[in-house]
C-alpha cells in the first residue's frame, strides 16, 4: 500500500461499497477510487432538491448508492483507508463545509475584496 494510513473500517452488515474510479469502472485492491455506500441507510434523496438528489444517489446494478466524494482504498483484508476528497469539502466539528461557500460569502460581503481563497 506505500502510504502508511490507519484504515477505517470495513462495513456495517446489510451495507455495500462500491470503489469506482474516475471512468466509473471497479478499481482494483490497493488502488483509489471514489466511495459509493448502498443498503439499508441510504435516504430517499433530498427533500424539494431534485437536482441535488440526482447528484448524490447514483444506480447502480439496480440498487440505490450515494457518492460520498470520500476518496479510498481497500485491502486485501476488506479493510478501507480513507485517502482525501474528491470535491474541496472539509469537515469541522463534524459539520462538512464547503469551502468555495465560504470564498463565495466574503467575495460578496465587500465591494472591497475581489479574490480570495480559503485554505
């Protein structure tokens, strides 16, 4: 696996994964991909936000998943290690944030400040 990383787990029964990579394909053991979850937890979708449900619940083989943007690996054991995001979400005190959201806020909170990135 090269990287040392801490793996997250396997998971929970009557859960599914499936680790794509970028062309929608399976990825192979040891190589990244992007997390899709599929089972019992999966939510209908969002409510009054269709485009939004669309986005985040794919078919699968006929079965509900929902990309997490987590991007993984697996073992040979089953186990998952958690590599990095897809998108530029980051996770503070358990809330996830978008950080083009916050760019978006302060660009329009000033006529004073015309770029900005947050780090």
């Amino acid at each position: 696996m090269g990287t040392k990383t801490i793996p997250i787990g396997r998971l929970l029964p009557g859960y599914r994964c499936v680790i794509l990579d970028d062309f929608s394909q399976p990825v192979f053991t040891g190589e990244e991909g992007e997390l899709f979850v599929g089972g019992v937890g999966v939510f209908a979708g969002y409510l009054a936000r269709n485009e939004l449900t669309k986005k985040a619940l794919v078919d699968i083989d006929g079965e509900q998943f929902y990309r997490t943007g987590d991007l993984v690996r697996f073992d040979s054991d089953g186990l998952l290690y958690y590599v990095g995001r897809k998108d530029h979400q980051v996770k503070v005190h358990g809330q996830r944030i978008e950080l083009g959201e916050i760019e978006r806020c302060l660009l329009q909170a000033s006529s004073d400040v015309s770029h900005c990135v947050v780090v």
